[in-house]
C-alpha cells in the first residue's frame, strides 16, 4: 500500500516503508517506525502527528521544502540531514 495516512498505515501495516523524493528512508516494522524511528526523515514525520492526548503544544513541522523532483540532489540523505538536524535538537536515540 501507498499511502501519506500515517493512521491507516498504524492500524493495517505489519512492515513499513519510509521514503522521500523516491528513495527509502527507513524500513522495519509497524512498531520500529512508529515508536522507535531511527532516521530523521521519520522521527520527523512521527514528530508531525497531531496529538489528541491533550499537549498543547504547536504542531511540529519538517523543516525545508522538499526537493525538486527533477533535479533531485546526488544523495537526498544529505539534503534531509541538513534541513532537520540544525532544527531538531530532540532527535530521539534509539
């Protein structure tokens, strides 16, 4: 399955495949992605997910724009890298 709904993917995906710019990301389990993502792009996307257990805090956003998909950079790792890690100071270590 494709698809940019993060809460049909919890509830039906056994293994799950993060991309971006067509490249993947991160693979693992349902369970590895969502409670233990180890690559910024995903602890981003994880971080972006709006809350209904009362936080008020602001909803957190990936940083950047993405990549021109018809001038993609050489290594979209690094593109990523450089746009979440300086905003990011919580990424997680897992």
């Amino acid at each position: 399955m494709i698809t940019h709904d993060l809460g049909v993917v919890a509830g039906i995906c056994d293994q799950v495949m993060v991309m971006y710019a067509g490249r993947t990301m991160e693979y693992g389990t349902a369970e590895q992605i969502f409670y233990h993502p180890t690559h910024p792009y995903s602890i981003g996307l994880m971080d972006a997910i709006p809350r209904l257990d009362g936080n008020e805090e602001h909803l957190v956003t990936i940083p950047g724009n993405p990549p021109n998909l018809l001038h993609l950079p050489k290594v979209v790792h690094s593109h990523l890298v450089a746009n979440l890690l300086p905003n990011n100071a919580k990424l997680r270590q897992n």
